[in-house]
C-alpha cells in the first residue's frame, strides 16, 4: 500500500491570502463550494484556514485528514481509482514524454486530465465526490472544520499535483516506478540487455525508425514582417498589408496550439488587431480590456448583466472572508458591478472579477481578472 504524507499545520496567513492559485487547485475548492449549502459555514471554513486552526494534514490514498481546533478529527474521504483506471491513466502520462516532465516538475497539464477524462479517468473531483467527516457536533455538508481542511488543501495541491494522485490511490515512487517499467521493452536479446547497446548488423535490419513528436508550440513567437516596398505596390496600403499578415501568422499558431479559434464580430476582431499590433483606433478602453481578459474582458466593459445569485452569494463571502476579525468595505452593487469608493469589480461571464479605476470621470480597466474579489481589494 502507498505511505502515507505529513505535512505540518500552515501557519496564520494575512488577510486578503488567496487560496488555489493553480487550476487543478480551483477545480477541487469548486467541486468542495458547489456541494455546500451554506455559505456561512464555508466563510468559516476559510476563516479557520487562514488563521492556523487546522493541524497538521495527512494525505493517504482516498483520504485527508487533521486534527482541527477543539481536537475535532476531520476527514475528507475521495473516491480511488481502480487498477484498471490508473493502467489507462498511464496509458495517457506515457503517450507524451511531455506529460511525465510536467508531473515532476510539480504541473499538472490540462491535456493531460482531459485525456485521462477521455479514457474515463476521473482525476479532477466533481460536485458531490468529496465525503467529509468529522466529530464536530456541526450538521454542515461540509462543516466549517471540513471545509477549512479543503481549503488548506487546496495548497498542497498547488505545490504538488502529486497530492491529488495520492489521494486518488497512488503516490509519487509508485507511479514513477510504473512508467519506468513501461519504458522499459521487454523484446530486447540477452547481448542488447547485458551490454545496454544493439550490434550494428541488427540495428541496420531494422530499418529506419519514426521520427519523434515534433518540439512544443509553445515557445517565443515572432510574427513574420511582410516585405513589399510601396514603390512596387501601387494602391496597396503595405503598412496595414503587414498587420494583416503577421495577424495571420498570430491566429494560425494559436489554431494548432489549442485547435479552435473564438468566433468574433467585426467589433471584437478590430478591437483585438488594434491591441495584438498597437494600433492607434480610438479604442483605447477596449484594448486595454482586451489584453487584460480578451472577448471577456471586452464584454464585461461593454454590457452590464445580471450573474446568477449563487455566485454573487459565493463572491460576497470570499469578500468578506478577507477581513477576518476586520469590517469589510462598503459594497455598492448593481447587477454585475460591485463599487467599492475609487474601486469597481465587474463579474465577467468567465467567472472572473475584472478591477476598474476611474480615469476622466469613466470606469477603465484596471489589471488583469480575479476568481477572488478579496484579492483584488486587498491588493
């Protein structure tokens, strides 16, 4: 059986700490605040894990558990996965060398939980798979103990996605141990395995072998300048000839990189053209919004809305979970638009809270979006 992991009790975090910066790490606070009922339970919760009141946290296959204040003993219980499931989820980690450098190096790559999910891997928690325990008197699903327990975890989990394997059966050796064996082939001769190399006449019979995946996209970038001197390009307009182009270039890349492309109207494309190239269209707004969170960070400059009263119930205790002990700021809401005196926070339909600064008597984009609002007033 995989041992288990301690990790010490975290200590008292200042007000405005963010939890799950990683988003294998958001996925699992929202698969724990989507199955809460009571969001006063869960400002709790983040108030105990802010202020050092869980004890240290062990990790074990299907389980976390701690000691919280008032010798509480709190579990959080995941589901394992089987052992026909963790051959298909290695199945997908051997597929792309790329996969096994991103677990070491403490990532967890979405193409990867996808595939895994494609094969019908569950690694990422969904509404309703985490069970929490524990032996307070409390009724909540999950209690405050439980629910700060989830949250502390939430750290463990952005420092080391190994965490969420371990929880789902298997730690780190073991599933190092089953890609080593995997890349390991077992047709070798007795010369090729005693003298780790293959005789020259053997290895020229085989032939020519596959070349290997081409090198990542993702890599400095860029666009090539179109040359088309004006004198041989009578009524053609080189300069916007060259944006053009070298947008091109842009959203051809991103196709292979991600395999889609957003559909835009003509508003968004001019929008985008005039922030990618620094364009000087009169958009100054819009290409600030633009670069800070693209067509939703444009549209939640442009078109107020009003967001579903679940989330806007969930943002107004993160926000007040900020102030631990303190009175939080004054809040005027107007559907998507929280103004707190020189400061507005806009609900985007991403589910980001985009910051705004007033500038000439308007509201201007103000930096890049925040699933927390806490974060951002506090910052």
């Amino acid at each position: 059986m995989t041992a288990a992991r301690g990790f010490p009790a975290f200590p008292p975090q200042r007000a405005g700490a963010r939890f799950a910066t990683s988003w294998w790490g958001r996925a699992w606070l929202k698969a724990m605040e989507d199955t809460s009922l009571d969001h006063v339970l869960l400002r709790k919760g983040r108030a105990y894990a802010k202020t050092g009141q869980i004890g240290p946290i062990t990790v074990s296959p299907g389980r976390i558990a701690a000691v919280t204040e008032s010798e509480y003993d709190t579990v959080v219980r995941v589901e394992q996965l089987t052992d026909a499931a963790w051959e298909r989820f290695l199945d997908q980690v051997a597929a792309k060398s790329g996969h096994i450098a991103a677990l070491l190096d403490r990532d967890m790559p979405h193409d990867l939980v996808e595939a895994a999910e494609d094969a019908a891997v569950p690694l990422l928690p969904a509404v309703g798979d985490l069970e929490p325990e524990c032996s307070c008197p409390d009724w909540g699903h999950p209690c405050k103990h439980a629910a700060a327990l989830c949250y502390q975890a939430s750290w463990l989990l952005d420092a080391d996605p190994f965490v969420l394997l371990l929880m789902r059966g298997r730690g780190e050796r073991e599933l190092v141990e089953a890609l080593q064996r995997r890349g390991t082939s077992g047709d070798e001769t007795p010369a090729a395995q005693e003298t780790g190399g293959v005789a020259a006449a053997e290895a020229f019979a085989a032939g020519v072998p596959p070349l290997p995946e081409p090198p990542p996209l993702e890599v400095a970038f860029a666009p090539p300048v179109l040359e088309a001197p004006a004198d041989r390009t009578p009524g053609v307009d080189v300069a916007a000839l060259r944006v053009l182009a070298a947008s091109a270039a842009s959203r051809a890349r991103e196709l292979l990189l991600h395999g889609r492309l957003p559909e835009l109207t003509e508003y968004q494309d001019r929008v985008r053209l005039a922030a990618d190239h620094d364009l000087d269209l009169g958009l100054e707004a819009a290409v600030q919004a633009w670069r800070y969170g693209g067509t939703h960070g444009l549209d939640v400059l442009e078109r107020p809305w009003t967001p579903p009263r679940p989330d806007l119930a969930r943002a107004q205790t993160r926000l007040e979970a900020g102030w631990e002990g303190e009175r939080p700021p004054q809040v005027e809401a107007w559907r998507n638009r929280w103004t707190l005196g020189p400061l507005q926070l806009r609900y985007g339909r991403d589910g980001r809270w985009y910051p705004f600064t007033l500038r000439d008597g308007a509201w201007w984009p103000a930096g890049p979006p925040e699933r927390d609002p806490s974060a951002l007033v506090t910052g």
